[in-house]
C-alpha cells in the first residue's frame, strides 16, 4: 500500500493522514518507504484512532518513529467521520477551511450503521439505505485531500456496482479518478488468521478530474505476493459510463468487458428488466402448501432449476404450493427465464437460469416465485430464448464475475448489463428454439451473433 503513492521527493514538507491507525502500521510502512527513497524533508502525520485500548501501543510505535525519521505527529481521538464538515456544507461554527492532506492511507472499519446513525446523518449526500462505515470514511477522506492528493485504502469489493453504492460512486468519480486496483483472488490464503467474509482489494484514487489513459491492475493469491501480476487497462474499460467499476485479473477478461460493454441495450432499456421472486417463504408460511389444492398455485424455488436449463416442477418439496388471493405475492403465468439469486462460491457459474414456459402448465392462470431466484418476463419466445441463451453463456457468465465478487446474482446489476439489440436477441433465440439448452450449445450461437 505505502508503496502505491508516487510520492514528490521534492516537496519539503509531507502530510500524511492515516485515518483508521490502530497501532500505526499502515503509517509506519509510508515513513519507512519515504526513508528507502531517500526522503530528506519534514512529514507531518496525522492518525485518527479512538480506541482507547490501542491509542497507547499507537503513541508509542509513534514516538520510535519520531525517533528514526524527521515526523511530527498527532493523534486524533474523536469520532472520524462527525468530528469535522463534510463537503462544501459548513454550519455557522465550522472554520471555513479544514487541513489539506498531500496523501492519506488507512485501513477503514467494515460495518454498517444503521441510516439514523450519526456518521449516516452527518454524511447523507453519499448515503442510501443503511450505509457502511468503509465508503463513509473513504468519502470523508476525499474531502480531506488536497487537489491531485493521492489515496490507498484497503476496502471490500462491494463498492463497485449495485444501487447501494450509487451514491457514493457518483461522489467519488466527481471528485477523484481510479489509479490503480489491487486484487486478492484468494481470501482464505491472504487473510488466513482473519475472518474475511468479503471480498477485499487495495485501491489507489487522485484527487483529479484529469482522468488517465489507463488504470494499473494488479492481482495475487498469496499473502507474500509470490504470484504477483500486473497489466494495464484503459480507464473507460474499469469505469463505465454508468460508473460501475469493473475488476478483470487478466488480458483475457479485459478483452470480454470490451466486447460486451459496447452493446447498445439493457434489460432494463428493452423493458423486459429481471425481477426478484415474490414470496420470503417464512413469513408465509401459512399459504404454502404441499399439495395441489384448490385454488392453489405453483411455487418456485431456485431447486426447480435442473441443470439442463429445464424447469422441473413438482418435485416433491414442502411448500411448492401457494394458496392466496394476494396479488402482491402471485404473477401471470407467462413465459419465464427464471435466474438462481444464490450459488456457492465452488460452483463454476454464476448465472446459473432456467426457461419456464407456461404452456407445459397450462391449468394455472398464476404461478409464484420465492425471493431467492429472480425471473425475466418476454413478450415473444424468440426473445425469451434469446436472453436465456445470452445469460446462459460462457462470456456472460465471466463478464458478471468480473463485475459482482459474490456470490449473489443482483438484479440491478443484471438489469445494467450491456447486450445486443432486441432484434439479434431474437435472432439468437430463434436458432436455440428446439435445441439443447446447454451451455455449449449457447455458447456456440452467442458467438456467431456477437
């Protein structure tokens, strides 16, 4: 991280901000860098850190600093985030101007607050929702870089897509530029003593609207980065128009977001947009029931899915009937791609989709879908086959890895995903219309048209 900076040898002074300190080893890496290269001026640090159980290990790592480099430092004990302004909204009390920092480096902590927190409240302008305290601090530090200040910040990889972000992205790319992005492809090897729920990265952004040609990529699955890659890749290839980031590890999946990201359309544009089921089984557990009753309808899960690209239904399971009159919980029963929201992190696809056709149920005027599959309406089945094909490729699949590091399928980043125009979609799902619906088989047409 320290080594990240491309740090002005020149200037005589130095700031540095480290804005989660703990006991002070993100700060001693850059001092420790500064002197391998030979840094003759003065650096001024300041560590924000209010747990009062690790402020005195961080003075004391401070004060042996001191000693080895030519630092002066403080130590900041309030709340990071409430303690100062934020953006250009200044109360009557505020000094007009706050400290500027030449770089700033931390390790943010990882939480959510609930949307009437402080930290929430004092921040709205990035907020949507419940936000998490790593985008909050990150904002905050934006707002404490000087202009072409430069930023490394150890972050989940959640940030990157998704409306929950949305916000806070638009601040971001307003405001500053991405640099560069380090990967860790493997949690388990890197963070071993750690329990790493997320998948994490290193970015690098500058406080600059002067966006730069490329962004450098790095990736490794060690934690003594043995295996260490590199490549470079166009800015407008990791931050899409619609500021999603994109993350590829490689020459091969640069090469997919180029190809798919220049397609004119979404879901969303064609207006046939994925949907998330409709039923949250446990609190209906009343209307589920085993059998076919009257006035009963069909409900699916992410299990009816085969493997085939089929949709097989009943099998058997508790609960694959629905018995209200609700319409909030039932949907026509028209043609489906229905899509699984949840798969492990072992499996070899994401995008794991299924083609409903009604009229292999042609007894039920409704039908239901739990909340853990998303589905997809069509007006025509030339266009359903033609999605199913597009989601159930190879390139698709490896395009939302690139985008989404979980395991879960989101909707809204789905619905954001470039494809082709409504009438080659159609021409894909003409020519899969009576064949295999597997993934080699829509590999094979997906090719041919795109």
């Amino acid at each position: 991280m320290a080594q990240m900076f491309k740090f002005d040898l020149s200037k005589p002074e130095i700031s540095l901000l480290d804005t989660g300190a703990g006991t002070g080893i993100l700060s001693a890496a850059v001092v420790w860098h500064l002197s391998q290269l030979g840094y003759q001026g003065k650096i001024i640090l300041g560590c924000y850190e209010n747990d009062p159980q690790v402020i005195p290990v961080l003075i004391e790592n401070l004060n042996y600093l001191q000693k080895h480099a030519n630092l002066t430092y403080k130590v900041y004990t309030e709340n990071y985030i409430t303690s100062q302004p934020f953006g250009d909204v200044l109360s009557l009390f505020d000094e007009p101007t706050k400290y500027k920092y030449n770089y700033i480096i931390g390790n943010p902590p990882y939480m959510k607050v609930p949307k009437d927190a402080p930290e929430a409240l004092h921040m709205n302008q990035v907020c949507y929702g419940a936000p998490n305290l790593y985008f909050l601090f990150w904002a905050m530090s934006i707002d404490n870089l000087e202009e072409d200040g430069e930023l490394v910040y150890i972050v989940p990889r959640s940030w990157t897509s998704g409306a929950y972000f949305e916000h806070f992205r638009q601040y971001l790319f307003k405001n500053a530029t991405l640099q560069a992005v380090h990967l860790f492809v493997s949690r388990d090897k890197v963070f071993s003593d750690e329990s790493v729920l997320q998948e994490t990265m290193i970015v690098k952004i500058k406080k600059t609207d002067r966006k730069p040609k490329t962004i450098d990529i790095s990736s490794c699955s060690t934690a003594v980065f043995n295996d260490l890659t590199c490549f470079q890749v166009p800015y407008g290839t990791v931050v899409a128009h619609n500021q999603y980031v994109f993350l590829p590890t490689n020459e091969e999946e640069a090469a997919i977001l180029a190809r798919i990201n220049g397609f004119p359309d979404t879901l969303k544009s064609l207006q046939i947009p994925m949907h998330t089921g409709l039923v949250v089984d446990f609190r209906e557990r009343e209307a589920l029931k085993d059998d076919d009753e009257p006035e009963t309808y069909p409900l699916f899960y992410s299990s009816h899915i085969s493997k085939d690209g089929q949709i097989v239904w009943p099998v058997g399971k508790a609960g694959e009937y629905i018995q209200t009159d609700r319409s909030g919980l039932l949907q026509a029963n028209s043609n489906y791609v229905f899509v699984k929201r949840f798969t492990s992190k072992e499996e070899p696809r994401r995008l794991q989709c299924g083609l409903y056709l009604s009229n292999r149920y042609p007894k039920y005027k409704y039908i239901s879908t739990q909340n853990k599959i998303n589905f997809i309406e069509c007006p025509s089945l030339d266009l359903l086959y033609g999605v199913y094909a597009l989601l159930n490729s190879t390139i698709y699949d490896q395009y939302y890895r690139i985008l989404n590091g979980s395991t879960q399928v989101n909707s809204t980043e789905v619905n954001a995903m470039p494809i082709p125009s409504a009438s080659t979609i159609s021409k894909i799902g003409a020519e899969l219309t009576g064949q295999p619906l597997t993934t080699a088989y829509c590999d094979k047409i997906v090719e041919k048209w795109i």
